[in-house]
C-alpha cells in the first residue's frame, strides 16, 4: 500500500473514504482494499446497513468479520469509471461479481440471488457511462455456470407457516406440503426497498431454488442467518467462528431435515457445462453474436480495445466495421 501511495495513488480502505476519494475531481489514480480477502455478500452488506443484527456475536454478519463499511459493487464500478475515464487514451475495465459463483457453491440460494442483484447494478453502471460514451463497448458474460441453479417452483405456504412446517420436518411436510408447481404455486410477495434490494428474503409464497449439480444439502427454504465460513476471509474475531458453519450439511442439519440428495459428492455443488449467455452493448456489440467459444470472446475483446471490432458479414457478404474510436 505505501508503494502504490508513493506512486500516486489514492488509498480507500472504505466505502466512506472511496466515495471522499472519487467527490470533486477526484483522484487521478486509486486503490481500493476493503477486506483481507473475499468481501462480504451483498445480502450481508445489506443487512449491516440496515442494522440488522443477525451475525451471531450480537452485531452484524459484516460487524463479525471487521468489515462494517464496504461498498457495494456496483458503487466500487462507479469509482472506478470516475477514476478511468480520464484516460486520453482510454481504458479496459473488468467488473466481476465474484461472490454470484461461491454463493452457488455453498447452495445458499438468498446470497447468490442477492450477488446477482448487485451484479446486475453494476451492468447498469456501465450502461450508463456507455450510453454517455458513444465508443464504449461493454460485455457482459461469465466464465461458467455453477450448480445447475432453477427455478422449481412457488412455496404454496405463508412464510409463517413454512416456518411451522419445518417444525415438523421431513419430505412430507417440506417438500409435499410446500413445492408448489405449475398452477399450485403461490405468487412470491417480494418487496424492493428504496435501496434496490428485498425488503426481506423470507416472504409468503417465495421462489424455491433448486440445483442440479448439488452435493447433499438439508433443505428448510429458508434464508441462512449466516454465510459459510470461508477459508479465504479471516474473521476479526476468533469467537464468532462458531457461529459460521463450515460446510451446507453442517449449516443446514438442524433445521429441517428434508434431505435433498445430491448428484454430486463431496459438501460443495459443482461447476456445469451448460452455455452460458453473453451480452454485448456499444460499438463492436455484433461481433459478440450466436454460440461462441470462451475462447474467441478473449480474441474479440482484445480486436475492440485495440483496433476496434469487427461484425460479422453482412447479407451482402461484406464485413460491417464497428470502430471503437477513442484508444
């Protein structure tokens, strides 16, 4: 940190310092650091803005790890736009929800659901400076599809009341009495708060997720209190750690009991083979069309940032150039 500061950059180890690095004209160059590995989820991050107190030594999951005051992705996008487009010459920025892939991982379906939220703010972020910037392309892809997340179906229960079923637990009360499908499942009550995000996960009548790439999980459909533990992000505190679930059989062998087998061994779901979708915005976008390999997308982006991006041939036969003019 101190031989960036030398060569100039501007330091922010939080959100309230990296919104006072980029007020004004704002930094020329920055370094943004806001955790000692991973960063918190944003249903975490989330939470710890609104006070709520569910980390398990009596703050928020956020307070637990040291953390209280990280920014959210698609406030470190905006940063970094502010920082990068004074850049004569332009620039190449990558964004990536990290968490959307581990969240999966772990089959804890309110946190990677709440990561896509964000992810998708981000895309917004950069849609925005795009349409401002009429030579900026912008991607939007992944590396690969984790888990074989679906949608299965409604809950047919209150939330209240699925609450109650997992009392009981057992198939016959978790999974016969609560997966509804097709005309049997309930219209999901979610509510967006003025922040963007669910003003709560646990709802009547929610979405239920399944995967079809898990390991073995217990499943209650209901939000986990806390992420996994996770090996690259130390908590502040050694207490707490107790409280922070090592694997989902652990997390989840309380509550419930309904025993989803899993097509995979091992405690953690699985990366897939299933295509992926790819978006493409801006000048260059029709080079990004049809079913391509992940390769090629490398190739085309480095023909964009470079010499600009070429589309595919036209009904004439003819190539459509598609110049990124500002380089």
């Amino acid at each position: 940190m101190q031989e960036f500061q030398g060569a100039g950059y501007r330091y922010a180890p939080t959100k309230t310092e990296l919104e006072a690095a980029t007020a004004g004209a704002g930094a020329d160059k920055l370094l943004g650091l806001f955790a000692f590995s991973n960063m918190n989820v944003a249903l975490d991050k989330i939470d710890g803005r609104r006070g709520a107190k569910k980390g398990l030594a009596g703050g928020s999951v956020v307070d637990d790890y040291g953390f209280p005051d990280q920014p959210m992705l698609d406030e470190m996008a905006k940063a970094a736009i502010a920082t990068l487009k004074k850049q004569s010459k332009g620039f190449v920025l990558m964004i990536e929800g990290a968490s959307i892939d581990k969240q999966a991982h772990n089959m804890d379906s309110e946190r990677w659901m709440l990561d896509t939220i964000e992810f998708d703010r981000a895309v917004q972020v950069a849609q925005d400076f795009a349409r401002e910037n009429g030579d900026t392309l912008v991607i939007v892809t992944a590396d690969h599809e984790c888990s074989g997340a679906a949608l299965i179906g409604g809950s047919m229960l209150t939330d209240q009341a699925l609450l109650d079923a997992a009392t009981k637990k057992g198939a016959a009360n978790l999974r016969d009495k609560v997966v509804g499908v097709y005309e049997k499942a309930g219209f999901p009550r979610y509510r967006i708060a003025a922040d963007g995000y669910p003003e709560a996960t646990d709802i009547d009548y929610r979405l239920l997720v399944g995967y079809g790439a898990n390991a073995d999980r217990y499943e209650d459909w209901r939000t986990n209190a806390t992420p996994l533990r996770d090996s690259q992000q130390p908590l502040a505190k050694a207490e707490p750690l107790k409280w922070y679930p090592a694997n989902a059989a652990e997390r989840d062998d309380a509550t419930g009991e309904f025993l989803v087998t899993g097509q995979v061994p091992g405690e953690q779901a699985v990366h897939t083979a299933t295509d992926i979708p790819l978006s493409a915005f801006g000048p260059g976008a029709l080079a990004f069309t049809g079913v391509i390999d992940n390769t090629d997308v490398f190739f085309k982006l480095a023909q964009a940032a470079v010499k600009g991006a070429t589309a595919p041939a036209d009904a004439t036969g003819a190539k459509r150039p598609a110049k990124v003019t500002k380089q």
